[in-house]
C-alpha cells in the first residue's frame, strides 16, 4: 500500500468511526444531553430567518453567493427556562476555522471540573489566548492536554490507532452529550500539518474538522445560560468571551477584529456582545450572543463558505435580526 493510499484509508476509517459513535447518540439526544429542558421552535422567529437569509442571498446575488454558501442558527433565550430555535440550513457541517476553539473551551472546563486537567497558570494562558486573541499556538497546546497526544513524525499504523483513539477524546465527549454532525479533533493552523497530524486529518481533509451551526449555537446557549459544566466555570468561559464593540479600536480597520470585523459590525448601540468568531481563506464565520437594549437575549451563529473577503455578509444577517427581533413577538 502507499503512503497516499495508507493516509486517505486512515482518514476514512477515523471519519466512519466518529460517525457511528455520534449516530447512536444521537437516537437518544434529549435524555443524554442532561439539559433539563426542550428548546422549542417558533414560527414567527423561522420567518425572521428565513427572510434574514433570503435578503442576505439576494443582496450579495450580484457577486454569485447562493444559499449553499451560507448557514445560519438563531436561538431566542430571552426566557432561558424555555429557548426557541429557528435555522437556515443549520445542519449543514461545514469547516469551522477558529470557532472550533469554542468547544475546545467548553471541553477543557469539563477535564478542569473533572480533575482530569491540571489548573496551572499556563493553561489558563492558553485558554486565554485561544479565544480572546484566537491563537492557533495556544489552540495546539490544549488540544494537547485535552488528548494526551502531541504532534511528531508519522507512527506505525498500531500505534497511530492508539494515538487517533486519544486525539477523539473530545468527540467522545460531545456524542455523550447527544451533539452531532460534528468532528472536533483536529489542531488550528496559519499554515499547515505535517507528520502524524497530516496522517490524522487526511491528505484531502477527510478528517478535518466540521461543525454546524446548530451544534455551535447550541454549546454557546449552554455557555450563555450557565448550564456548560457549572455555572461557575460557564462565567469563566463568558469572560473570555466578552466582546466590546463600541470601545476605541486598537487595530483600527482590522477586518478580523472579534469585536468589530463580524457581529459586532451591527450590534445596536447599548447591546452586550460575547463571541467567538473564525476566518480563513475560504470561510469567514461568527458565533454570538447578543443582549440587545430591548431585552432580548439571543444566540445567532453564521457561517459563510468561499467568501471570506466578503466581510459584510455576516453583519447583513445579525443587522435585519437585531431589528426584526427588537419587535417581534415569540
């Protein structure tokens, strides 16, 4: 066998094996997420949605984005004992760049509860500069201590199993709590992989990572309404996240600013923001929780694909939300 066909065989087989492990959790998804409560959907909000995407779509039609670029998620958590759901291709998994970092946090806080984890400065330097700052070096280093694996030169095919069974302990963890169509394995790179991780992810990403934006919105409720891991550790995980768009900017004209490149672009004045966004050259995408001057609490996530020096699609979206939520009744 050669080494290309080895890789794309070990991709696959990494990618069945996730499959069949999120499937089965998913036939019992309410019981096993221990969330306590039903997210509900609403007419009136999946209207909102779906005039939010179809004037996005035509507004941007001229340079040829369709619906197949887009994915959108809103939950309305304005009552956090009874959240509403709505979305726009919302299960498609799709390359999620840096807002995989989002469940890495979430995961780690998990270990950390769990004893699993060691809480020492420099982990908590990482988680740090992995969200607020969105370093893919910090990213690297906690998916280290998350999987107890590291990155190296290509391993015999025996014990490359054992290190691929360690590197899915976080996918393992998201299937109990009953999320699917999503893979959460793979490092972030401003480069590229070599070795063992090139090995892992496939020579034509087979096993890159995916998520939805169904997933993501779903963990960043969870976050947002104290029910991720602890409430304690859910306030940790939101300081991390706080965003400020209004405040002078550092960088000023810097498309990727968490605060102001995305979502933060269209937040009214006097709204809160906590975000997590992500970019490469072929996606530009943002998972927010927005508390807007009228009171409504809510969750949107978005994802672009092959437009990402498009800046202002996802802005276009957040924008008609805020405004139609502002006034719209559950």
């Amino acid at each position: 066998m050669t080494c290309k066909s080895h890789i794309a065989l070990f991709a696959l087989s990494s990618v069945l094996t996730l499959f069949a492990a999120t499937s089965g959790a998913a036939q019992n998804r309410n019981a096993g997420s221990g969330r306590g409560f039903t997210i509900e959907t609403s007419p009136k909000l999946q209207a909102i949605m779906d005039e939010a995407a179809r004037k996005t779509i035509a507004q941007f039609a001229s340079k040829n984005f369709t619906e197949k670029n887009l994915s959108i998620t809103l939950i309305d958590v304005t009552d956090a004992k009874r959240p509403m759901q709505v979305s726009f291709r919302g299960g498609e998994p799709i390359y999620p760049a840096s807002v995989v970092k989002l469940f890495y946090l979430a995961a780690a806080h998990r270990w950390l509860e769990d004893g699993k984890l060691k809480d020492t400065p420099e982990l908590r330097r990482a988680l740090r500069d992995m969200i607020v700052d969105s370093s893919n070096d910090a990213t690297q280093y906690i998916v280290d201590a998350l999987t107890d694996t590291s990155s190296g030169v290509e391993l015999p095919e025996a014990e490359m199993r054992e290190w691929a069974f360690k590197r899915n302990a976080v996918n393992r963890y998201y299937a109990a709590l009953g999320y699917t169509g999503i893979n959460v394995n793979q490092k972030t790179y401003c480069e590229d992989s070599y070795g063992r991780e090139r090995v892992y992810r496939g020579a034509k990403g087979e096993n890159r990572n995916k998520l939805t934006t169904d997933a993501t919105a779903r963990l960043l409720m969870e976050i947002a309404t104290s029910r991720s891991v602890t409430p304690e550790r859910s306030r940790q995980m939101m300081e991390l996240l706080k965003r400020d768009p209004f405040a002078p900017a550092a960088n000023a004209g810097d498309a990727d600013d968490q605060s102001r490149g995305f979502t933060g672009i269209a937040v009214p004045r006097g709204s809160r923001l906590w975000s997590k966004a992500g970019w490469t050259s072929t996606t530009r995408h943002d998972a927010a929780y927005v508390e807007l001057p009228s009171g409504k609490r809510i969750i949107l996530v978005t994802f672009t694909t092959d437009f990402a020096r498009e800046r202002q699609v996802v802005p276009t979206v957040a924008r008609f939300v805020f405004e139609r939520m502002n006034t719209a009744e559950r």
